[in-house]
C-alpha cells in the first residue's frame, strides 16, 4: 500500500499563502526594492521628489483571486509613469518632440527582492 496525499487548500491558504510570516517576509522583500529604487532615482534626479516619492507595503488580498500574501512597492510622484516608462520631450503640439527613454527604476530595482 502506498502513500497517499490530499490536500488541505483551506489550510494552506492559511498557514503559508496568507500567513504573517508570509506577508513579513513579503513586506522585508518590497523595503529592499524601495530602498534600491530610491539609491537608483537619487542618481539621476534634480529636485529629489521622485527618488523620496517611493512607498512600500503588504496585504494579504494579493493575486488574481485576492488570496494570497503581496508585498508592494509605488512611487507616488505624478511624472513616475513618464520617468519609469519614458516619454516625448516638449509640448503637446511642439513640432520637434525627441523621445526621452524610460529610467526602468523598479524594474532594475527588483533585483534586491532575491535572498541573498
């Protein structure tokens, strides 16, 4: 006779997928790719608003069916989607308008996330 194995979602789902030391170490990973974000943004910015504008956090209403454990990490500034993403120089209307590349922070920044 064999072993034999059913598993518990209910259980699972609350001793490991939503659990606090899963939401925990979550939130630790999301404070690492902040603080490489902010290091990363200092380097290149002027006033120092979007390197200061970063924010991280966690829940546990994460995943596409709302049950799991997140860590987050946003930006707040209102230019961070044309700062992350790039954007075309000069105003709307201007006939020379030069696209300006996209700096890709958090994206660089998810690297920190990693156990190390």
């Amino acid at each position: 006779m064999g072993a034999s194995y059913r598993h518990d979602y209910r259980a699972f789902g609350e001793h490991v997928l939503r659990a606090d030391w899963m939401r925990a170490n979550l939130l630790a990973r999301a404070e690492r790719v902040k603080a490489a974000a902010e290091a990363d943004a200092a380097r290149y910015s002027d006033t120092g608003h979007y390197a200061s504008s970063f924010e991280s956090s966690s829940g546990t209403h994460g995943g596409s069916r709302g049950d799991r454990a997140y860590g987050r990490v946003r930006n707040t500034d209102p230019a961070a989607a044309a700062i992350e993403f790039g954007h075309l120089s000069g105003q709307t209307g201007d006939t020379d308008r030069r696209p300006v590349e996209g700096h890709h922070t958090l994206v660089r920044a998810l690297d920190a996330a990693a156990d190390t």
